[in-house]
C-alpha cells in the first residue's frame, strides 16, 4: 500500500473522486476547491518566525493514507519510534458498521514501512489477528506505545461492553500472546459495576496501564463519573486492590444532569494520577447548558488524595467565565509542577449555534488556581482560520523541548461551517502565544490539498522529531476518512529567539 501524496492543485486537472473516477462537478465547484487549496497553501506558506512545510516528508510536507479493508480509518495519536519512524494508530472500517484497531507505520520522508504489518503493505487491523480482539475493540478510544515499541489500544466492543486492551508487537504482525493468557488482550471484567467508557490511555514506569473514562448509570438515570481503573502489565486482570474493588469512580454533583466525564489523565512522578475532564452544573444560562473544566488526583492505590482541590476531597472544578461549557482535554506539568490545560471553552448565543474556543490554564499543583496567569482565570485564543468566531478546539499538548508547549487542534472555515483544519498554537514557558509563530500566533492547514468541498482536517496529537514537529490526525470527505500527517520545519522558530534545550 502506497500514501496518497497530495501534490499542490493544477487547475488544468480536475478533482478525482475517493474510489479514483474522475469527478464530475459544476464549474462553480472546481473553482471553489480551488481557491480553497490556494488559501490552505496560503495559511501554510513561509511566514515571520515559521514553521513552514518540510518539502523532505512526503510532497509538500504531508501525506494521507488509507488503512484497512475499506480505505476508512481515523488518527487517535502518533509517535516516533526509537528507530525514526512514525506510527499512526486509531480506528478503521473493516466492513459496514464494524470498526476495530488499526495502524500504520511509515519512513521518515513519509513513505510507507513495508516491514511493517503481517502482509507487507506496512499496516495491519486486530481483525487480521482474530475476530474476538476485533470485536473487543470495535470502538478505539486510544493508544499508546510501550517501552519496548508495542502498541497498547484501547476500546470497547460497543454499548453494554466492558473496556478493552489489546498490544500488539512492535512489528505489527501479531498480537503479543506472551500477555493476556496466551491471547494479547484483555475485556476488564467489571460485574457489579456501571457500564464504563473508556476514553484515555496511559503506562505507568512499571508497565502497568491506566484506564480513565466515565461511569454510566442504568437508565432512566443520566448520572455519569468520572472512572478510572488499573490493569496489570502482563494483562491477565485488572488491579482489584485499586480504588473500590477495582475501579475508582469519581462523583462531583454539582447539579445539572450530573454528567462528569475524564477526558484526559497524567501520571505524576511519584506515581499518583491526575484526571481532567468536565462536570456539569446547574445551568443559569438560556441554554440550558453549563459544564465546568474538573480534576480529580488519586493516590497510587486509587483513592483521592485529600491534599488535592484546596478543600480537602481531592477534586477541583474551575469555570470559565462567559462560557456554558469548558473541558480540560489534556495535562501536563511545568517545571515548577504547575499544572497546565488545555481544552475549549463554549458559549451557546442561541440553540443549535455554538462559538467555542481554545483554551490554556495554569492550575497550582493542589489544583487551586494561580492567580499569577492571566489573573486567576483561564485563557481563551480566539483563533479560527478566517479570523472571525466559529469553532475552534485544543486537543493535545506537545512540549516544544525548551520549556513551552505547542497546543493542537483545529478550527472551522467559518463562524457557521461544519469544514474545519487543523491547527497549531505555540505557547512559551508562561503559556504566552508567540506571535511570530503562522500568522497571528497560530497556524492552521490541511492534511490533503486540493481541499474538497465540506472537508473537515482534525489534528489529534503530534511529536517533535529533531527540529521538526509532526502532526497526525483524520480528514473526513466525501463520506470517508483517511490518516493525516503533516511535518512542519522549526528551524526559523528555533532561529527567533528560542534555543532548543532538550
């Protein structure tokens, strides 16, 4: 299997459609997705500070890649393995309305790694290993590398069904069968418990692997908790000594219809875990809605830790003013243990319209607030690919290797549009936007040029490789998904002022 390499729009060639045929439009269409792949190289082009394309990966610095039987598939994360190669790993369409794991693996100049994969074309699905992994983890809700180059998933076979792990091997061809009595993943048994969504993966120094996500309540109940939960390294069970018999299930009740969902998790130093998320609130708002960002920290056997939240209950929950809804959607910590977030903020004018944008906070380490950020209160960028509001999300945090961080997302097209690109915002030590970085602080793109009309390009995470900062992610159009990646030269960046200091 070969990438899609998306070489820059002639217009003396027409668009070809997801199955190869040549597409026939309206003339008003071609000449919309034309000037829209003009203005998409515009919002990438070589600007004061960088980054710009890296002409090395891929054509014109970018790829996109079809995984599975059908072609479809979705980015959940990505990194660098330790010999230079980048794996995207998510979730694909093996057959309608059946999904499961997925991943590819490619070079550094963005070809596809043949060595890769159980058949040579440099990917595999868990349907290839077996129809009872892939069913386990129909829906993938993440992944992770392990210190040895395998690759943990995890997901879930669909409602009613417990959370999911499976590793396969760092070649993979296979899944690993060392773990898991013989059958390289695990369905977490929880009878007794509410059904559990996972939503986040992360290991722990001794190769254990955390499971956050939220608790569902039988109906007609709508409450929701955040949940968390250990399953032990050889995956042959979860910690039954962890938290409540086995899961820790986190209840803010702060009103509403009490729906508090983790999103996100770090595991500290000292090995307690720290998990963000959002809880809902009584709403005073005419749209009926109110959501707050929230955190809980666990000790390392799962139970709060009453030094966290400033009262005493090991949770923290911090709004966002003149917003309905805000999220913490990932974590990290400074060097000075400060907690740093990033996630959206939303406010909803009038039903069915939304505004949402990105936000970055700085908690303390007990999770009060810094009132030495930005006055005590979290940061909104209100930056959108046309400069006007619309919707916009930070999804990840990247630490840019000297001290600040590169924030990942995307942006609609437009204050009503459901098209979106990708985007990156680069942020110093103190969490201030550096203007020299795109255009006005952030810059946004797509993964495929020319850009098809009602295209949507997520970023869903990145990693620094040298002086170059790889993005992965989806683009949806026309009814289906493809791999995105896309590597971007730093050198101007780290020319303007900001020495690398790995």
């Amino acid at each position: 299997m070969t990438p899609h390499i998306d070489r820059e729009p002639s217009p003396r060639s027409l668009p070809r459609t997801a199955q190869g045929g040549a597409a026939c439009r309206p003339l008003a269409r071609i000449l919309a997705t034309y000037v829209g792949s003009l203005l998409a190289m515009a919002a990438f082009g070589a600007t004061a500070g960088g980054p710009e394309f890296d002409p090395g990966f891929g054509v014109g610095g970018r790829i996109t890649i079809e995984v599975g039987p059908s072609g479809n598939g979705s980015v959940s994360t990505g990194w660098r393995t330790s010999e230079g190669r980048y794996v995207l790993a998510g979730g694909c369409t093996i057959a309608p309305s059946r999904y499961t794991a997925c991943a590819t693996r490619v070079l550094p100049d963005g070809r596809i790694d043949g060595s890769f994969g159980p058949s040579g074309d440099g990917t595999f699905t868990l349907a290839g290993f077996g129809e009872e992994p892939a069913r386990a983890l129909q829906f993938v809700s993440d992944a992770q590398p392990l210190a040895d180059g395998r690759i943990a998933f995890l997901g879930s076979g669909g409602d009613g069904e417990p959370p999911a792990i499976a590793v396969v091997r760092a070649d993979g061809k296979g899944l690993d069968t060392t773990l898991g009595a013989g059958r390289g993943f695990l369905r977490v048994d929880l009878a007794g418990y509410p059904d559990v969504i996972p939503t986040r993966l992360a290991i722990q120094a001794d190769g254990q692997l955390i499971i956050v996500g939220f608790t569902i309540s039988a109906p007609p109940s709508t409450d929701m908790d955040f949940a968390a939960l250990r399953v032990r390294a050889d995956l042959s069970d979860h910690d039954r000594g962890f938290g409540d018999h086995g899961l820790a299930r986190i209840a803010f009740n702060l009103g509403g219809n009490h729906v508090d969902s983790a999103v996100a998790v770090e595991v500290l130093p000292d090995g307690r875990l720290l998990l963000g998320g959002s809880a809902s609130a009584d709403p005073a708002s005419a749209s009926g809605l109110l959501f707050h960002m929230a955190f809980a920290r666990l000790l390392s056997d799962g139970q709060l830790d009453p030094l966290f939240g400033g009262s005493g209950t090991g949770r923290a929950v911090h709004g966002v003013p003149g917003t309905d809804f805000a999220s913490a959607n990932d974590l990290d910590l400074d060097a000075r243990g400060n907690i740093i977030v990033t996630g959206s903020a939303a406010r909803f004018p009038e039903p069915g319209l939304g505004r949402s944008k990105w936000m970055v906070d700085r908690l303390r380490p007990d999770g009060t607030r810094d009132p030495s950020f930005n006055g005590g209160a979290p940061r909104l960028l209100g930056l959108t690919p046309s400069g006007v509001d619309g919707h916009a999300a930070a999804s990840r945090l990247v630490r840019d290797g000297r001290g600040g961080w590169f924030l990942i997302g995307e942006g609609s097209r437009s204050p009503v549009s459901s098209q979106s690109m990708f985007g990156v915002v680069h942020l110093d030590a103190e969490l201030e936007p550096h203007a020299g970085f795109g255009t006005g602080g952030a810059l946004f793109g797509n993964f495929a040029l020319p850009v098809a009309p009602g295209s949507a390009d997520l970023a869903m995470g990145g990693f620094l490789d040298a002086d170059t900062l790889v993005l992965v992610g989806a683009v949806f159009t026309d009814g289906s998904e493809r791999f995105g990646a896309a590597r971007l030269h730093l050198s101007a960046l780290l020319a303007d002022g900001f020495e690398r200091r790995d």
